[in-house]
C-alpha cells in the first residue's frame, strides 16, 4: 500500500515548498509497536524504518536466535524496498542496533549473505532494544534508480 503525504521543508507560515513522499507499506507487514511506516520514499530515496523480527501477527521470530532474526529482519527490509519499486542491491547505508555485541558475529554471518559484494555503508552498535526478546534491529536507506 502507498499512501502520499507532504512534508514541509519550512515552517507553515513561510511559504516553502512542500516535499511529497508516499508511505510503504507491503502486504503482510506487522503491525507496528509504535507511530511510524515500515517506509516511507522521497524521491528517489527509500527510507525503511528501524525492523525487528516480527512476523505478519506481531509475534516475535527466532527467540533467543540472533541469526534468525537478522534474517527475518533483512526479508522484511527486502519487501519494503520491493513495494517502493527497488531491492536490497539499491541500499546505500544501514543501521544496525544489537542488544549484545557477543552476537556481531553471527549477525554479519548472515548479513554477508544479503550483501555479498559491494556492501553498503553501515555502522553498529549495542543498543537496548524496544524489548528485551529483540536481539537486532536495522533501518536502511537506499536510492532507487530512475525513481
């Protein structure tokens, strides 16, 4: 589903242009724990909001398994950026929160998987996570060719 808002560049007042940009939402996505999109794209830009391991219900996936949940994660990022139009290749950065970096390992393991060559900028740190059964969290942003 694509939804189309405005964000203001200026202050209402001033007479500044308004930017549009359509929410993403694909089928299937959680529901969300708190007031946000799971994407929203500007331009040619995809923003994909920090993802958890939830399935389509809400339910966590892959307790207690890092490299599980880092996989769902990554799906779920996939189907945002498909329903904006792109794929994983059009990531440019990544922001990856894990809840102990013991499992830095195991994270890449399968991250390499996602982005086996030419992987895009990033960083990663520890973070508490929204709760605890959270082992990782990504958000990414991509440009989309020709958008």
């Amino acid at each position: 589903m694509r939804l189309r808002y405005m964000v203001a560049l200026g202050s209402v007042n001033d007479g500044e242009e308004a930017m549009p940009f359509d929410v993403i939402v694909p089928q299937g996505s959680p529901p969300p724990l708190a007031p946000y999109s799971p994407g929203a794209k500007a331009g040619n830009a995809v923003y994909v909001s920090g993802t958890l391991a939830l399935d389509s219900n809400g339910k966590l996936v892959g307790a207690g398994d890092v490299k599980e949940q880092t996989r769902h994660v990554l799906e779920t990022i996939k189907s945002v950026l498909a329903a904006a139009g792109g794929s994983l290749k059009d990531v440019a950065f990544n922001h990856i929160f894990l809840a102990d970096m013991k499992d830095y390992a195991a994270m890449n393991e399968v991250y390499r998987e996602y982005f086996p060559k030419d992987p895009p900028a990033r960083y990663c740190i520890r973070a508490d996570l929204v709760k605890p059964e959270f082992l990782v969290e990504i958000a990414s942003i991509a440009h989309l060719p020709n958008a």
